[in-house]
C-alpha cells in the first residue's frame, strides 16, 4: 500500500505544474501592460513603474518565474491591490464561508444523492424510478443562480423563513451562522445531488448485473444483506472515486451561489477582483482552489485504497 | 462441406439489412419516446430564435421609458423590463446568442478533444505528456478556471467561446482516450494490423467510428454545459458584453428587480432550463441508443 | 424438510417436472424452457449437457430461484417434496445456501472483489446455522480444508484476487458446501480452469458434495466431463430436454440423433485422420424456434413426422428420448463414428523437399512489471527454437500464461521479440520494417480467437472482404467483388452474406469470413491463435474440418495455438509443448500422445477427460 500511496504522490506533482505555469502566464498573457490595466488610465508613470518593480515585471520572464516560484514556496502570493493585507489573509478569510458552505452543500448532495440513486437503481423502471430520474434530470439542468434567486423569491421573500441573502459569522454563534447559510447550501446541495443520484443509479445498476451479486443471492441472504452490504461495497468503491469530480462541480456551483446569496466567499472575492483587476488575488484564489482540488482528490485516491483491497494490494 | 452450410444459413433467417435499419428506427421512436419529445422541443426552440424577428413585437433594445417593469399582457407576453424592453424579444433574442455559444463551444471542444483522444489513446508517447496535461487542466474547477482567464483576457462573445472551449476539452479526450483504449484491445486491430493495414488507416478508418456514439453524446452534453456556463459568466459579469441579449444577461438585469418585477427572471431562466432538460433527455437518451451494451437486447 | 410428503417423492432430492419459463417481452414472449422434467435422487449427481442456447444454466437458475422477477416460471419444482413455485420470493430466498448450493463458472467474477473470504464464507452458516462469527471462522477453516485448502494456509482475511484460480473455485465451492445443502447445482464449473486443474477440481466437486451428502447438478457442455462425474446425464436442446437416461448408458448407446452428433464432433485420439461428424448449422434463437422437433433442421433423419413434436418417452432401457427416429441400440456409436475417411494426407506424409518455411530459433520476449521503482522483468517467453514446414500444422499446446499467445503475436510482428530470430520464407522477418513489412505481410496471416471481436462491427462482410484485395492489390479492382464471393464461397458462405454486418452472423459464420479475409491474399502461413475455444462443439467441428481442407486446398501452412489437446492432435502434423514460457517438448502427434517424453506432457494428457464412447 505504501507504494501505492507514493506512487499516487508523484503522479499529482506534475498535475500541479500545469496550474502554477498557467496563473503565472495568464497575468503575462492580459492585454496591454498588466501595470497600467490594473491601475486604469489615471495613473502617472512613476507609478506605474513601481508596480511593475513590485510585480517583477521589469525583469526577464524566467527571472519573473523564479523570482515567483520561491515566493510560492514561503506561501507568499503577494498583496492585493484592493485590500491592504497580503492575498493569503484575504484568501483565508473568504475560504471559511466557502468551505462552510460547501461541506454543508456536499453532505446534503451525498445523502440526498446516494440514496436516490440507490432507490432509483433497485426500483427500475417503477413509479420510484421515474420520479427521481426526473427530478434529477431537471435538476442538472437548472443554472445554479437562477434556483438560488427562485428560493430567495419563495423561502426568504414570500415564506420569510430565511434572511434574504448575506453571511453570518462562525463568531456569532453556530446556529444563525448556519441559518444563514441553510438556502445557500440547499441551492448548490440540491443541484448536485441530481449529478450524484444519475451517477449512482448507473453504477448500481452495473453492479447489480455483476455475477458475485447472484453469488450472494444464491447463499439465502435477505435481499437487504445483498443490498447494503454487497451491492452498497461495491457501488461505494466506484462512487468514491468520482468524488473528486464532485468537488470540482461544487466549486464551481459555489461561485454563483456565493454571488446570488451576497456570501464573502471565495467565489464573491474571484468575481470581485475581475472586475477590480486585482490579478494577486485573482491568482491566489485560483491556486488556492486548484490545490484543494488537488489535496482532495490525493485523499479520495487513499480512501480508495482502503476500501478497495484490489488496490491495496496492488 | 457446402451441404451442411447450405442448411445453417437456411435455419438462419436474416433479413435485408436495410429493412433491419427502418425496423430499427421504429424501435427508437417507440422505446424512446422522451428522446423524440425532447427533440422536437429543441427544434421548436432553435426555430423560435431562428425566426425572432417574426414572432417579436419590438426590437430586443428597443426602450420604451414609458412601459418601465410592465407585466405580462397582451401586447408584452412576457412583460418589460426596467427600461420598458420587451422580455419575449430579448429573450428570443438572447437564445440566438445562448445557443451559438453553446454550439460552437459544443464544436470546437469535442472536435479539439477528439483528434487529441485519438492520438494520445493510440499512440503511448503522446500519452504520457498530454495525460499529464489534461489532468492539470481538470485540476482547476471549470468555471474557476473560465472565470479567470476570462477576467484576465476581457469579456467578450469570442473570449468566452474560447475559454469554454479549453475548459471542456480536457473532458472530451478523457472520454475519447477511453473508448480508444478499449478499442486497441479488441482483437480486429490486431487483425488489420496482420492484415498489413498502415496505422493511420486503421486509426481514421477503424478506430474512429468506434469513438463516434460517445463523441455524439459528448457534444450533446458539452452544449447544455456550455449554455449553462455561458450564463452563470454572464450573470458574474464576466461574460458576453452587457448590451448583447443573452439569457446570462437578461437574468443579471433581473436581480434588482426580483421581488416587484418576477416576469423578468421568471421568463429567460424556463427558457435556458427547458433548453438544458431538452438537451439533456436527448444526450440520455443518445447514449442509450449508442450504448452497445443496450444494442443486442 | 421432506418428511411432510407423501411417498411417491420422497426418494428424490430434486423434482422438476414440465418447467417452462418464458421471458414476457414488448414484441412477443419469449419461451427459453418448454415442458423440461428431470430428478435428482439422493447421492447422485446428474449432468446437464447441451450447447450454449439450450436453456442449461436457465434451468438451475430456475431451481435455485434466481431467474429475473419479470419471467413467468410454470411447471413443478419440488425440492424434497416442497413446492418450490409456491413458496414466496422470501422463503423461497432463505432455501438458497442452506439448501441449494451454488457453484458457478468464473469464480473470480462470482466471488465479492471488495468483501474477504472469510467475510464471504461465514456468511451462510451464521444466518442459516445461526452460529456465532467464531464458530462460523471455524467452520469456514474446517470447509476450505475439506476442499485441499490446509488449515495453515489461512486465507480467510484474503481477497479473490490475491487467489489462483484453482483456489477461487475451491473456495466457490466451499461456500456452497458449507450449509451441508440438500443439493449442489455447479454450472460449468471447470470451464474457465487449466485442463490439469479441471481434472482435480471436477474430482473434488464429486467428492465433497458426496462427502457432505448432498446431490448434484452438473452443468456442462463437455460430454467427458459428464462421463467422468455423473451417474445420470439429460441432453437438452433448444429448450427441450431430448434424452435423459443413465450416463454410461447415453454415452456408449446414444439414442437421440443430436447427442449422438455432440460426441462425433468431438475430437478422438488417435483418430486424427478422419473428419469430424458435424452437425449441420447452429443452436436456434429464441425467437426463430422451428416447429415441431426442434432438432429436426439440423438432423440427417428428419422427415415429415418430424413437423409434429415428438414426446419425451422411455426406450426400452430406461433412457427417456424425444426423438420420432431414435438411433437403433447397439450400433449407435458405430453408426455416428463410421465417418467418412479423408483422403489420405499427401503432405504430411511426403518428405519436405526445401527447407522449412518459418524457422523460430532463441525467440525470447520479455516484460516489464511491477510498480514503477521496483520494476521487475519477467521473460513471457524464454527462448524458443521450432519449425514450420511449408503447407504443413505446427500445433502449439499450453495453459493459460504458457507463453504461446506471446510467441504467435512475435511471429506475426504484432508485438517485437526481446531476442530471437524468424526466419520466413527464406528471409529474416525481425529485420523488416514499415513498408516493406506490411508487404509481406500478405504471405503471414492470422485468425483470432474471439468471433465477435475479430471483424469491425461496423463494416459489412462485402467491405471487410474488400479490405485485403484492396490493400494487397490482388487483382485489378474490377475483379475483387467477384473474388471475395469466390474466398466466401471456399468457406461455405455465399454472396447474401456481403451486405451483413458481422453481428448478423453466429459465431461459427463469423469465424469463416476471418479466415476467408486471411486466406484472401494467398498466404503461405496463417496463425490462428485459439481460432476455434469460443465455438460450440458443434460448430468448431464444422470449423476444423473446413480449415483441414482448405489446406489441401490452398497448401497453407498453419501456426495452430490451443489449449485443447484433442484439438491440437487432430490437426497438427507436428506438435509444441510449451510451460512456462519454454517449449518442453516437440514432436509428431504420435510422438506426443502416445510416447511422451516431458513429465509436463505426460500430465497434461493425463487430464483429458475420458472419452469412453472411442472405439480403441
């Protein structure tokens, strides 16, 4: 296993390259001398050249890369043009909410997600079947933001159960931060569940044409053994390992979300820095992410290990 | 030898194959019947936008100051909005936008990741290098990644087409290098091969077909994707320019007005939903078609 | 559980009588079993024998209550006198395991690949026998050491993949001995094993379920292994039972016609001279069934009777047919193998006058394994040196990861060799390249294994037949129509064939138009690598006949791979034993079959199955 694990490692380190190099050459790839966008028209020339002296646009581009690469290394992702902290802080600020709001949107999209798969998948073709597939399909199809904005119109202006939008601190006390957060989380939660209800429906139903499931059957196991113990191990292995993907759609749900529901995450702070042609920040959130996203999937990939002895043992 | 043969085609009864075929497709419309629903419901929408200047009132950004945040009536089905544009033609109108980025997008990235797919499943040097690639690629959220490069390069129809385009070709030679894979395996490769057939024939002319149903379904998805990223960017504001009609960008305009004017988010988010669902069910509805394991039942 | 019943029925294990399921589909039912009887008495085991379509494993299936929830099962099947098809779904669930055992054919793909043995083992006896996850371990130990797993070699925390085969299937055979069942139903259970594994594998499954008091149901579609195993045997056919009687008895007086033509197309030893007896065509689809006797298109004695079906009725020895002709008693075997004779081989016989036409000498082929830091090599192939002459069967024998795959795919530069040499055709084969490969190539052919596989599913037969003329410019193009309808012609397919796709056609049909591709540009040698294993008996008989004569015909040489010994001695002129990556042993088939030399050889023919309807 430790093979494995390793081997895993160093597959992920080229993975990583590919998002360094690009966030460093997109800012060289901008239009027009990135100085000079980011501080607009007005700016005089002596600043100008104090930001490219600060941003180490003045030196040649593999010096830039180094010179950048190093400072990577200290967790230095330098100062926002916007904030008057360096990007990390700003970054770790907005990170709490996103990551509270996605834990919250994953939990709600597995349970929701898995077990309607699941029934779908073992009531084929029944009235269980149709009603969750259809659910799901339109689920998949809605845009995020415009589900959000229906629920604030339902929920939150006509029922007034929840606050219209904004956040609610952690500091302030578990539950009104969680309330806050309860239409945000069910807006992206829900819409993902779609995505994991038609994804564990197929994989059971693959599973469930599997020969070792009739094995278990032909041992006078009740079918809810067979079910929940050798159909769900089976269908768990493969479930687990499009979690990853799941992650990287919750992400990108979480931006609209963010913005719909006026959340300070870190997909309020991307857009935001776009339009503030803040390229630190812009840079920082999307290396952030990519490396979650990385961390994530590393994880995901060990967990496999242990559920999977196939590749335990490999 | 002929005698015992003679009698195993006899007690095989095949008929023409091209009846087979017509057969076939009466088979699809009746055990299908979704597939054909959500067909027809996506070429009454291209239809639709394809002849907006027809079926709408009013040009899309024709402001009329006086029917400011009009309801839907008679002369405004779908009501105005709050510079007294008329909702039905500005969403006619942001479909034909909605929908070219989708097709295009939908286009260039199933054509871009086919060709890679192809060549980095059937050739293992290519393999290495572009895998590694790829997977950085997907290492970024797609709309992280999109919102980005976009924020970056500037907002625009062709930025957007471009950026959608690098985020979904990853997807596509992921899902093409599969088949590929399975396909060298199967033994008619070898077989061309001991034929003495040249690799890029058997590549174009063997391998390809192969990977057409999961191309199909792809680009069906990756459209309904496209469209629906197409307007999250837009409603971000780092889409397609404000004053071009989209359904992104009549449903930002909305957002102010929620609680007094519903008729203006109400009415373009039905249309890109029942694109997407339309889309959707016939994407399914391909793939169960083109799934080979479905085909011999 | 049998003491209730009457007794009539209590000295059967197992009562199936007039079982008919039908599959309700949109476009008409299909009915995969009509009217099958049989019985099971206590301590006997009994052999389902037929070709694949004949509705076997659907039968066990039926018994042991797994057919899908939407069939229609009627008929009786009573287990020890209970009434199977009345019990509900739950009851009938929980007899499973406890009563009925299963064994089925992959045991890696029945065994739970994320679930340990153990796990697997105990699960039966602690819901059936209600015993503690410490009794049941014990349990489990004490089964697997039943089956020839010794206790020491503890691999109850193990998974199925880190097991050998031969180990899987003992453990598939423990969980279905470890209730002590009524009955144990094994379907092909040696099947996908090496032939000297199947030999004790098949001895075990007799004896432990024996052992452990139980009866048996053996699926096959070998008759040998039926011989070897069982003391009753029932033939079906399309759905029908068509004979049924005492193993012995069917075997050496075969009274239906189809039964009778199964073993003729069994390869003999020693009688590789003859032709096989074949049966005409193939195993009906369900939805073209014939009327009236359903063996009757393919039957040389079928006449107008033969359009109403005839009954399933006793013989004057028991044996039950259902046949209006049955085959006359005593002469039976007689009459199936009195065969014609094939000519007299001309090639084998004559000394070859040049050289051989491909020479293999110190061909090696080594692979790279293992995680990438500890990267081992393991030679596949280790140095192999034989000769083919021209027009003439080279046979090469082996089990599964023998290497003999490995040295067909060298030869026919598909995959390059680590060290060696090819000499073909008087040239050295591993010095061409590119084009001037792919030229020569036309002189090297190869017909695969798998039917489906082989042809692009997506060309018709017209256009695949087209490919080679095409490629090799055999011709001017005008002629290439007319000269892939010859090629098919000399496999016995006609021209009708043309606008079919490959799926179209049946397995046996699929191989012919593979080997009239290979034949196509005239090569001097053809590969054919496992060509016939995933034929049925029937039709690979129909198969190796035809390339028997098209050897005559077109003075091809053949490179025959198999893992069927019958197989290869009724084809080759010379004969390869490879283990292991080496070639034990060489030489002509009487060499070989009845003066070996290799203990490995002598092994391998040691576990052939008996064939006691041969005549020496």
């Amino acid at each position: 296993m430790g093979h494995y694990m390793l081997k895993r490692l160093l597959l992920v380190l080229p993975t990583l390259v590919v998002p360094v190099v690009l966030i460093f050459t997109l800012l060289r790839l901008a239009p027009g001398d990135p100085a000079v966008v980011m501080l607009g028209n007005q700016a005089t020339a002596d600043q100008v050249a104090k930001l490219r002296e600060s941003l180490g646009l003045d030196q040649p581009i593999y010096a830039q890369f180094g010179d950048w690469l190093g400072r990577l290394l200290h967790l230095d992702l330098g100062h926002s043009i916007f904030f008057p902290e360096p990007v990390l802080s700003t970054i770790s600020d907005h990170g709490t909410v996103t990551l509270q709001l996605t834990l919250l949107s994953f939990a709600l999209a597995v349970v929701l997600g898995v077990g309607g798969g699941m029934l779908a998948a073992l009531y084929r073709n029944r009235a269980v079947d149709r009603i969750v597939m259809v659910l799901a399909i339109v689920g998949v199809s809605l845009p995020e933001f415009w589900f959000g904005l229906n629920l604030i119109l339902i929920f939150a202006v006509r029922l007034q159960w929840f606050p219209v939008s904004g956040y609610v601190p952690l500091s302030e006390g578990l539950l009104p931060s969680m309330r806050s957060l309860v239409l945000p989380a069910v807006c992206l939660g829900m819409i993902q569940a779609a995505f994991i209800a038609r994804l564990t429906r197929s994989t059971v139903l693959d599973v469930l044409s599997e020969p070792f499931v009739t094995t278990a059957r032909s041992k006078g196991l009740p079918e809810r053994i067979v079910v929940f113990k050798h159909i769900a191990r089976g269908v768990l292995v493969s479930i687990l390992s499009t979690m990853g993907v799941i992650l990287g759609l919750l992400l990108s749900g979480a931006i609209a979300v963010e913005v719909v529901f006026a959340l300070p995450g870190l997909g309020r702070l991307l857009v935001d820095s776009v339009g503030r042609r803040d390229y630190p920040v812009i840079q920082g959130v999307v290396l952030i992410t990519s490396l979650t996203f990385v961390a994530v999937n590393l994880l995901v990939d060990f967990l496999y290990a242990f559920v999977d002895p196939r590749v335990r043992y490999e | 030898m002929s005698g015992e043969l003679e009698s195993g085609v006899a007690f095989e009864p095949l008929s023409d194959p091209v009846l087979v075929g017509r057969r076939r497709l009466r088979h699809v419309i009746a055990d299908h019947p979704s597939m054909i629903v959500a067909g027809l419901a996506l070429l009454i929408i291209v239809a639709v936008t394809i002849l907006a200047p027809l079926l709408a009132h009013a040009a899309p950004d024709q402001i009329v100051v006086t029917d400011r945040l009009k309801g839907p009536s008679g002369a405004h089905l779908f009501g105005t909005d709050n510079l007294g544009r008329d909702i039905l033609a500005r969403t006619l109108y942001g479909g034909r936008t909605s929908l070219k980025i989708g097709l295009v997008v939908a286009l260039l990235s199933v054509g871009g990741g086919t060709v890679i797919g192809l060549l980095v499943g059937f050739y293992e040097i290519v393999d290495m290098i572009v895998m590694r690639l790829v997977d950085g690629l997907m290492a970024l959220p797609a709309l992280i990644l999109a919102i980005s490069m976009i924020g970056v390069l500037g907002a625009g129809i062709t930025t957007v087409v471009i950026c959608l385009s690098i985020v979904y070709v990853p997807r596509v030679v992921r899902v093409i290098r599969g088949s590929v894979l399975i396909i060298r395996k199967s033994t008619f490769v070898d077989d061309e091969r001991a034929l003495g057939q040249s690799e890029p024939y058997i590549l174009f002319r063997h391998v390809l077909p192969h990977c057409m149903s999961p191309v199909i379904v792809q680009a069906s998805f990756i459209f309904s994707y496209a469209i629906l990223a197409e307007a999250g960017l837009s409603f971000l504001g780092v889409g397609i320019p404000v004053d071009v009609p989209s359904w992104g960008n009549i449903l930002t305009d909305s957002r102010s007005y929620l609680t007094t004017a519903w008729w203006m988010s109400i009415f373009p988010g039905l249309a890109i939903a029942l694109t997407v669902l339309s889309l959707n069910v016939f994407g399914d509805g391909l793939r169960d078609l083109l799934d080979p394991r479905l085909q011999e039942r | 559980m049998g003491e209730t019943v009457g007794s009539e029925t209590t000295e059967s294990v197992l009562d199936v009588e007039n079982l008919t399921v039908t599959f309700p589909r949109r476009r008409g039912d299909l009915t995969a079993l009509t009217d099958v009887s049989f019985h099971v008495r206590p301590g006997e085991a009994v052999g389902l024998v037929g070709e694949s379509g004949c509705g076997k494993s659907l039968t066990a299936l039926s018994v042991a209550g797994l057919l899908p929830s939407d069939c229609r099962v009627d008929g009786s099947i009573r287990l020890r006198g209970t009434e199977l098809t009345a019990l509900s779904r739950t009851e009938r669930r929980a007899l499973g395991g406890k009563e009925i055992g299963m064994v089925f054919q992959d045991p890696l793909s029945a065994l739970h690949p994320v679930l340990s043995i153990g796990d697997q083992l105990t699960e039966g006896p602690r819901r059936h026998l209600g015993l503690s996850r410490r009794a049941a371990r014990d349990r489990a130990r004490d089964m697997l050491d039943r089956v020839g797993i010794p206790r020491t070699r503890n691999l109850l925390d193990e998974y199925a993949h880190q097991l050998s085969g031969g180990m899987r299937q003992r453990v598939m055979l423990a969980m279905a001995l470890i209730c002590e069942p009524q009955l144990v139903i094994a379907d092909e259970p040696t099947t996908a094993l090496d032939v000297t594994l199947q030999a004790q594998i098949l001895e075990l499954l007799r004896t432990t379920t024996m052992d452990v008091g139980a009866s048996l149901v053996l699926i096959t579609h070998d008759l040998g292994v039926v011989s070897q195993a069982c003391d009753r045997m029932v033939v079906m056919y399309a759905g029908h039972v068509v004979e049924a009687g005492r193993a012995r008895t069917v075997i050496t007086e075969p009274r239906h016609h189809y039964t009778a033509g199964l073993m003729g197309a069994v390869p003999l030893p020693g009688e590789r001279r003859r032709r096989l007896q074949t049966i005409a065509g193939t195993v009906p689809q369900l939805d073209r069934m014939p009327t009236g006797c359903r063996f009757a298109p393919r039957c040389g004695s079928a006449d107008e009777a033969c359009r109403t079906e005839p009954r399933l009725e006793p013989t004057d020895e028991a044996t039950l047919v259902k046949c209006w002709h049955p085959l006359p008693r005593g002469r039976a075997v007689a009459a199936v193998l009195a065969a014609e004779e094939r000519p007299a081989e001309g090639v084998s016989d004559a000394v070859p006058s040049e050289g051989p036409l491909l020479s293999v000498r110190g061909l090696r082929r080594e692979f790279t394994s293992g995680p990438a830091l500890r990267r081992k090599v393991v030679a596949a192939v280790k140095g192999v040196d034989f000769d083919i002459q021209p027009g003439e069967t080279f046979g090469l024998v082996g089990e599964s990861g023998s290497g003999k795959s490995t040295v067909a795919r060298m030869v026919l530069r598909l995959i390059g060799a680590t060290d060696g040499q090819i000499t073909f055709d008087g040239g050295d084969l591993t010095a061409l390249r590119g084009r001037a490969l792919r030229r020569k190539r036309r002189d090297f052919q190869m017909v695969s294994q798998d039917p489906y596989g082989a042809l692009n599913p997506r060309m018709t037969i017209g256009h695949l037949m087209l490919e080679p003329f095409r490629l090799h410019e055999l011709g001017p193009a005008s002629t290439w129509r007319d000269q892939s309808v010859t090629m098919l012609e000399e496999v016995g397919l006609n021209a009708s064939m043309l606008r079919r796709y490959p799926h179209q056609l049946s397995g046996g049909q699929r191989q012919r138009v593979a080997i009239a591709r290979a034949l196509a540009p005239k090569p001097k040698l053809i590969v054919a690598d496992e060509a016939v294993s995933a034929l049925d008996v029937s039709v690979q008989a129909q198969v190796l006949n035809m390339m028997k004569d098209l050897q005559d015909r077109f003075q091809v040489a053949y490179l025959f791979i198999s893992h069927d010994l019958s197989v290869i001695e009724f084809m080759s002129h010379q004969i390869g034993v490879m283990r292991h990556g080496e070639l034990v042993e060489v030489g002509s088939p009487t060499d070989i079959y009845q003066n070996a030399q290799h203990q490995y050889t002598q092994e391998l023919l040691s576990a052939i199955p008996p064939v006691p309807w041969a005549t020496r």
